[in-house]
C-alpha cells in the first residue's frame, strides 16, 4: 500500500508554497518523519516529512514548482510502486547530473568490444553525489549550490591534472555543496576538520574560508586577499522570499507616507551594568546578556505610553492594539525575516533577552511556526552587528512605525560635572524611528524616542535580570 504526502497547511494565511529542494529521490528509503523535501511560502522555509517509513515511488512535483495547501507531492510505499530512480517524475538535481555524466576518455589505441561497464568510481569524486539517507539542509550554500554556473570543462581539469587523481577533501565530512568542495580544493582544506555553522551542522564556505585563514602562513600584519563572492558576475533568480519582501516593501511605501526621526542616546549606565553582570547572566542562562532586550524593553514601555506608535490604518479609523507585539528583526542567510514577540511588554529584560535569542536561534535553523511571523504590531530592529551608526527601517504595511538601533560607540561627549561643563567618554547610541504620517506626527514621533531615551539612560534594569 502507499500514502500519498500532500501539503500540509503551514500557517492561517498560507494558501501555496514553492517547492525549493528534493531531498529525496524516487526509490530511496525513507524513515518515518525523515525530511522529503524543502518548501518556501510567503512565511517561512520548511521541510515537509514523510508520514511513514518506506520507499519514495513518485514524486508529483519538481524543483520550483508553486503547488497549493493540499495539494498531492509525492507516494510513499513498500516500494513495489516505485519506479526507480531514473524515473521521469524525479527531479532531477544539478549534483546527480553533475555526477552521472562520465569524464571524456582520452584517446586511446583500439581494444577490442567489452561487455559495457559502469565508470569506476576512482574517475568520478563520490563527494559529488549527496549521500542517500542525509537530508540537506537550507543556507546560503544552496543557493550558489543550484544557480552557480557549472563548468563544461573535462572532470580533470576541474581540481588536479590529468596525470593525478582528484584530491578527496571531503573526509567524513557528509555531505558538502561543490562550491564549498571548489573552496577547500583551492585552500588546500581538509573537510573533515573543519566544524560547520549551518543548519545541521552542515560546512559553509564561511567555514571553509576561516578554516583556510587559520592555517595561512602569512603574517597577521600581512594584506589578506579579499574573498571573491561566487555570485560575481552571475544573473540569479530571486527566491520566492526575496519576491514577497520586495512586493511587500514597495507596496508599503506606495501606500504609505514614510519619514525618518533620529535621536542619539547616552547608554553608558547600560554598558557599565552589562560588563558587571555579564558572567552571571551568561553562567544562570548559557546565553551573553546584549543591548537589544534592553531596548526592547524601553521601546514596549514607550509604545504603551505612545499607543499611537502602535496602531494601525484601517480605511478610515485608527485601530490602537491591545498589546504590544514586537517583530524583531533577524538577518538569516535567505534574508531579513521578523519573528514576533507575543505581548512584549508583559516581559522583563530577562524574559526579552530569552524570548528574543530563542526566535533569532530558530528563525536561522528553519525551526519557526509560520505563525510566529506574523501578528507583529511594531518593528525593531538592531544594526550592531554590522557597525552601522544608523539605518532608515522600512515600515512594513500593516504596521505604521519601525525602530533601529545604530552600533553602540564610545565617544567624547560634554557632561555635567556639578554645574560645570567637563569632557567625558561615554556610550551612545542613534535610534532612527520611520513612521507612518498619515496618522503619526513627527511630533508623535519625538515624544516616543524621548521616552526611549528617558527610560535607558535613567531606569534601573538591574532588578529585571534574575539575578
């Protein structure tokens, strides 16, 4: 008997997905709940399980494919019905390709007619095949992986001579993409050493190119090359995410009218209170205690005292919320991606800190519900990370404003030393809020930041820790 696995709803407002990646082909086996494939919507990337244990027969849909919720993807059974992996309906992926077309033979005196052999597998690196039974796993490799050119040139030329065997830097890596294999060929990597970063644990050519910096012999006070990013010189399709977001972008800002308010603010009490209390906090929770809980937390406490930060447009009323629902901001390698913080202001620093890290740690990992992508009322968003000392956020229909903290810096600042001017090294910080003018004034706006900027440099946060 097989049992067709069909698409399963992925969210209140999913009606369609498109399908990103196999990771099954007809005949394999397959284990109950293993990963079959990968499927993007307009909320969020997901692996679709198989329902039971057996062999993939067929598969109903190919790479790209947008098929509706409830629609048939493949049959899973006890293999009588599978058609074998050459079958028509399979997919076919550019590494099974790359693998299956034989080296051209240097020419050769004539030898008599032999029975027909399969290549030997010595000619053929098998790193290039992915194993069988191992789910791949979504990041920024895949997608070079799938729309970076291949090379039409004969397999020997591709990383040895003609006179030497092929280097084989895989180890017992698992399975690797060929840009990352091209990498470690060309750094003289050894796979198998290196720990990787991606979903799964899976090696990325960011880990490749650290593992190659760790071995470099040149001297640290050395010009390093700058890494070539493989998309030079290359036309890509955007993905279905990156479609969604730039629809959604340029129809937020054609529907609304969008400006920018920037403050700067002196966090030195912050800073000081995070270097005091950064081992505790890290020994009770395992996690670094940072800036944004902090300013997270002030910004939910100005949004309650500001509703109007929060509200949103609907024809010809203004719809206030009763709770603050913070979309934070998350850069993953398919984009910037916003999980939500349910009722952010009924936590504490600890309780964001906490809520915050676990999103950003499953937004990454592809572990979100589609669910925890939507409902957001406000936006924040940090560029810390990135050294920015301020952005311009988008404001992203249906909300009406979005919040960005720049790249805490040290500076000299004038202070008040007992009624006199002194100069003083002190941490701040810009905060760059757009909003919504239609129903947010930039009056509106500036009593919301000088909330924010109030409540950092003068509450007390210590007690909101756990400590």
């Amino acid at each position: 008997m097989s049992e067709t696995v069909n698409l399963p709803a992925l969210g209140d407002s999913v009606t369609e997905g498109t399908i990103t990646r196999w990771l099954k082909n007809v005949g394999d086996h397959v284990e109950i709940d293993e990963p079959l494939l990968e499927v993007s919507t307009d909320k969020v990337d997901t692996e679709i399980p198989s329902p039971v244990a057996g062999v993939l027969e067929e598969i109903f849909a190919s790479e790209d494919d947008t098929i509706d919720v409830g629609a048939p993807l493949a049959t899973v059974g006890d293999g009588s019905g599978a058609s074998g992996s050459g079958s028509s309906s399979e997919p076919a992926s550019e590494e099974t390709t790359e693998s299956a077309a034989p080296a051209p033979a240097p020419e050769a005196e004539p030898e008599p007619q032999r029975e027909p052999q399969h290549v030997d597998s010595d000619t053929h690196d098998d790193a290039d095949s992915p194993a069988a039974d191992e789910p791949a796993a979504s990041g920024s490799d895949e997608t070079s992986d799938v729309d970076a050119p291949q090379s039409t040139e004969p397999a020997e030329s591709a990383g040895a001579s003609s006179s030497a065997e092929p280097v084989d830097v895989t180890g017992n890596a698992g399975y690797v993409t060929p840009l990352v294999r091209r990498l470690a060929n060309q750094h003289d990597v050894d796979l198998s050493t290196v720990t990787g970063t991606g979903v799964g644990g899976r090696v990325r050519k960011e880990d490749v190119l650290e593992a190659a910096a760790r071995t470099d012999d040149t001297p640290a006070e050395a010009t390093t090359p700058a890494a070539v990013s493989e998309l030079r010189g290359t036309t890509q399709p955007m993905t279905r995410l990156r479609k969604v977001a730039a629809e959604q972008a340029v129809a937020s800002r054609q529907a609304t009218a969008q400006v920018t308010t920037v403050i700067e603010v002196d966090v030195t009490s912050i800073a000081d209170l995070i270097a005091r209390v950064q081992d505790a906090f890290t020994e009770k929770t395992g996690k670094a205690l940072e800036f944004i809980p902090f300013f997270a937390k002030a910004a939910t406490q100005a949004l309650q005292e500001h509703p109007i930060i929060n509200a949103t447009v609907d024809g010809e009323q203004i719809v206030y919320p009763g709770a603050e629902n913070l979309s934070v901001a998350v850069d993953t390698d398919r984009g910037l991606l916003s999980p939500v913080v349910k009722n952010a202001s009924s936590l504490d620093v600890a309780g964001l800190a906490t809520a915050i890290h676990d999103l950003a740690e499953r937004t990454r990992s592809n572990g979100l519900k589609p669910d925890e992508l939507s409902g957001g009322s406000f936006t924040i968003a940090s560029s810390e990370a990135r050294g920015a000392l301020f952005e311009t956020p988008v404001v992203f229909l249906p909300q009406s404003a979005s919040l960005s903290s720049g790249t805490v810096t040290k500076r000299v600042a004038v202070v008040d030393a007992g009624g006199v001017d002194a100069f003083a090294v002190r941490s701040t910080v810009y905060f760059s809020l757009s909003y919504d003018q239609r129903i947010i004034d930039s009056t509106d706006a500036s009593r919301f930041l000088d909330s924010i900027r109030h409540s950092l440099e003068n509450d007390d946060f210590e007690g909101q820790l756990g400590l």
